[in-house]
C-alpha cells in the first residue's frame, strides 16, 4: 500500500523503504490515506476460525502488500512461534477474564511486555525490505532505551542474519530487573552499554551518531547501514492491528458476543502506538464503539482529547508505570493525519506550533470526530496502586501498574457512561513480575527499601502463587555478558571500534 509522509503528500513510498526509512526526510511519518484502508474492510465472519498467523497474514498482506505471502509467512512464522510465546502455544495473545472484563494479555513474548508483540517481527520486516530493495547491506540496529523497548529489540534480532544491535541504556535509569536482562542478553550479535548519564543522553547520543560525518563514512565503507527500531516505525505498528482482531473473535468463538457487537478498548496509552493500531482496526471495519486512552499523572493525552489543546508545557512525572511517562506522543501525528482527511498542510501548521511554543489547538471538526471515538482519562499513583489490591483481592487477577492505570480508567469510564451491555477488553501490556517492587507493596503495603527487586519478585511469588514468567525466573542464573560501562564522550570512539571490526 502506498504509503505517505503525514507532512508532505508529495513524498510517498512503498511499504519496504518506509520500514528501511522510519522517518520520512521531512519528519513525518509514513501512513496510508483513509481512503485506502477504508477500501479494505475485513470480512469477520470469513476469519472468525483462523489462527493468529493466519489472521497476522492477513492484515500485513492489506498493508505491506508489496511483500509476497510467503515473504510474510515467513516473518510471522519467526515472529509468532512456540519458542518466543511458549506458554500460550499458537494463541500468542489470550483474551481472559477480569471481573465482568476482559484482559487482552500482550506480555507472554520473550521478554515479558506488549513491545514483544511488534520488536519480534519488525527485524525480520526489515532484513526482507532490504533485500527487496537489492540493498546488499548489513544492518546495524542502535537503540536508546528507558527500560522495556531495549530487552525487547536486543530479543528481537537475536541472531537474526545481517543485522547486529548496540542498545544504550542510563546507568542508573532502569530498574534492577531490566538491566540483569540486558547484562545478560544472548545473541552474538548483540552489544549492550550502560551509559553514565540519563535517557536523554542516550537519546541524544543516539542521535549524535546518526549524524556523524565519521561514522557514516565508515558504515559506507564498510557496507554497513544505521537504522533504529523506534517505535513510529510502520513495521512495528501495523503488526500490533492484529490482536485487536484476534480478541475480537476470541469473543466470538467463547460465545461472550456475537457478529457486529459493539466492544471497548481499554488501552494504557504512552507514545500513542497501540492504542493508534486500535483506530485502524476500526477503520478496518472491526466493531469497536470506544477506544479508552487511559493516561497516568503525565496525562497531556487525557487533557487532547477532552479540550482539543496539546501542551507539552507541564511538569514531567516518574510513576510507577514508567513506559507511560512520555509528554510527546509521537503516533497521535497520525490520527490527526487521518481525521483532518490527509490534510499534509494543517499536520505541519500543529507540528510547527508544538516544536516553536510547545502546544497547539486542534480545528473543532478533528475534535468532534476524536470524541466520537475516544474518551481519556487518567489515574494518579495511589488510585494505581489501589486498582492492583482491588484487582487481586477482588477479581484474583494479579496485573502490572500499566495495566492498572487501564483497569482504574475503565472504572471511571463505567461511572460515566451506563454501558454495561458492552464487553470492555482491557490491553495488559506487561508481567507484573517486571514490576515487582511496586506490586508488591501495592499489595501488602509498604515494604522494606533494602530489599531488592529480585526479592519483591520472590515474596511476590509466594504471597500470589501467579507463576513467575521462565525468562525472569532463570535471570539470576544467567551469565552476565556486558559489563561495559562509559561516559557520554567515550560512546563514539567505542561504536567506531565496534563497526571496524564488523
Ligand atoms: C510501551 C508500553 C506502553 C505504551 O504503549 P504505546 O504504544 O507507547 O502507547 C504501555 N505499557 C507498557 C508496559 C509498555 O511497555
């Protein structure tokens, strides 16, 4: 499907040099016209007894229908395999009960979070797209990470052929458990360093790099070329429509619904990726009434969608549920994109005005279409850390802060809105194991700051006998890999050193 720069309708591209691209050179990002996915409504009665591969086929064939179908079978059949989703053996993502809800669990991948369900197709995504494009390179992947979407990309091209991976994380940014993950990562073409600063310097690093005279000059000699895993990449976003489809007919199939009913979407909202392939289900034709932004107390989402007025301007928060706390949503460009009708034109005016003054106001026809279709809300760390207790005391099911903050929203939702005829599904995004620390004490109160995480997992474990994910089980186990440590000005000279002896 062609693809377009939301800033710059005259600049459009195949689906494979967006997945090679990432970014388009003006800084938008790559998405069809509505036109073209409205034209491609799926049929749920024709799919409602497929497997999740089947069903991933189909969508990536709408999509990136430049590759072959035995192109995209084989990126499904690495993706969504026995080996990287063990426990849930060709259901890859269960749809389970929650009070008189639904959890859709997105965490049973390699590395325990939703991130999984994207970062272990995206690489196989994109060595195919280089290979179509008869660009003989090899790829090398650098990530800056705050925590999850480094494990999950170091897991994700594991040993995958022609590419290799640096991912840098802040030294005392992560959590104890993410890091052992990271330290202990496999793979022979993985690379892993602790950088002595925070995020941003990662990031900004990360950058830095991109733009270096030096080492683009050596990656060319070399053959090698820079691309990163980020997570506007359309690679990663259309593989995440699929879930919303398969939990529909989940339903369907345990007769909790029956063809055309209307569902929500409750959906723990940081960069605004997921809950965007939510939308597009629904472009699709999937039957959803709302899509359910649930914010924590970084919650510039919750204040979009209920005044029309994006302001960055606020105080930053670190909670508890960390993958949330963004204050630019990089993928909400997209749905403007859509609803002003592909209006390249207004996307740069918003654009502008958020880089310049730090917020912008969206036309009230965008507004009312965006109300339509979603409502937002937020929920602070202590009606977090609430709905963890609730959830386990009440419903028996023990979840992660993320998915907390969507369980508490839908509840505030309820009170809202009398719709209690319409199945609520609920997105879990990640294992409560990687969190231990915070729902542990979310559950029995306050604990001991000595102890460390590895011992919130174990007392965890034996207080709610909800068995410990395999991956997190053996972390201590493991032989530690990557050890390196290093200041912002010693980074490049190391990943120089590095691409020589590619
Ligand atoms: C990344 C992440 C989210 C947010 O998803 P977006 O696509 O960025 O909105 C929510 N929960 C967890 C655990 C995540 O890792």
């Amino acid at each position: 499907m062609k693809l377009y720069s939301t800033r710059n309708l005259n600049d459009s591209v195949s689906s494979p040099i967006a997945i090679i691209k990432g970014l388009s050179n003006d800084g938008g990002l790559y998405f069809p016209k509505l036109n073209d996915i409205e034209n491609k409504k799926i049929d749920i009665e024709s799919i409602k007894n497929l497997s999740y591969k089947k069903i991933a086929l189909k969508i990536l064939s709408i999509f990136f229908d430049e590759f072959s179908v035995e192109e995209l079978e084989d990126c499904i059949e690495s993706a969504y395999n026995s080996k990287n989703f063990k426990s849930y053996d060709e259901i890859i993502a269960p749809v389970t009960k929650i009070g008189d809800d639904y959890l859709l669990e997105l965490f049973n991948g390699p590395t325990s979070a939703f991130k999984d369900m994207a970062l272990t197709i995206l690489p196989h995504l994109l060595t195919k797209s280089y290979m179509k494009c008869e660009l003989n390179k090899k790829i090398h992947i650098l990530t800056a990470t705050s925590g999850d979407t480094g494990m999950a990309a170091l897991s994700g091209f594991m040993n995958v052929p022609n590419t290799s991976i640096t991912v840098f994380y802040p030294t005392d940014g992560v959590s104890q458990i993410q890091k052992l993950q990271m330290k202990t990562a496999e793979g022979d073409n993985v690379d892993v360093v602790a950088l002595n600063g925070n995020f941003d310097d990662c990031q900004k690093l990360v950058k830095n790099i991109y733009a270096d005279e030096n080492i683009r000059h050596i990656c060319d000699s070399k053959n090698i070329v820079l691309s990163s895993a980020n997570s506007i990449n359309i690679g990663r976003l259309i593989p995440q429509v699929v879930y919303y489809v398969t939990s529909y007919i989940a339903l369907l199939n345990q007769n909790k619904i029956k063809i055309g009913d209307l569902v929500n979407f409750v959906v723990p909202t940081g960069n605004f990726g997921d809950i965007l392939a939510g939308y597009i289900a629904k472009l699709l034709g999937l039957p959803i009434d709302k899509l359910i932004c649930a914010s924590n107390d970084n919650n510039v989402l919750t204040e979009f969608i209920n005044t029309g007025t994006y302001n960055k301007n606020r105080v930053f928060y670190k909670t508890i549920s960390p993958s949330m706390d963004i204050l630019v949503s990089s993928n909400l460009e997209r749905l403007l994109f859509i609803l002003s009708n592909d209006d390249d034109k207004t996307i740069v005016q918003y654009m502008n005005e958020l880089n310049t003054t730090g917020e912008y106001t969206i036309s009230s026809d965008i507004l009312d279409k965006i109300k339509k279709d979603f409502f937002a809300d937020y929920s602070n760390e202590s009606e977090c850390k609430e709905s963890i207790k609730i959830a386990f005391e009440k419903d028996k099911r023990l979840i992660d802060p993320h998915t907390a903050i969507a369980y508490s929203v839908l509840n505030k939702f309820k009170r809202k809105n009398n719709s209690s005829a319409v199945a609520n599904i609920i997105l879990s995004t990640a294992s409560p194991y990687k969190f231990p620390r915070a729902v542990l004490s979310a559950i029995k109160g306050d604990i001991n700051n000595n102890i460390d995480d590895f011992h919130c997992l174990n007392e965890l474990y034996s207080v709610t006998n909800v068995s410990i994910p395999t991956n997190l089980s053996i972390l201590k186990n493991k032989k530690i890999r990557f050890e390196t440590i290093l200041n912002y000005d010693e980074c490049k000279d190391y990943l120089v050193n590095k691409l020589v002896s590619c």
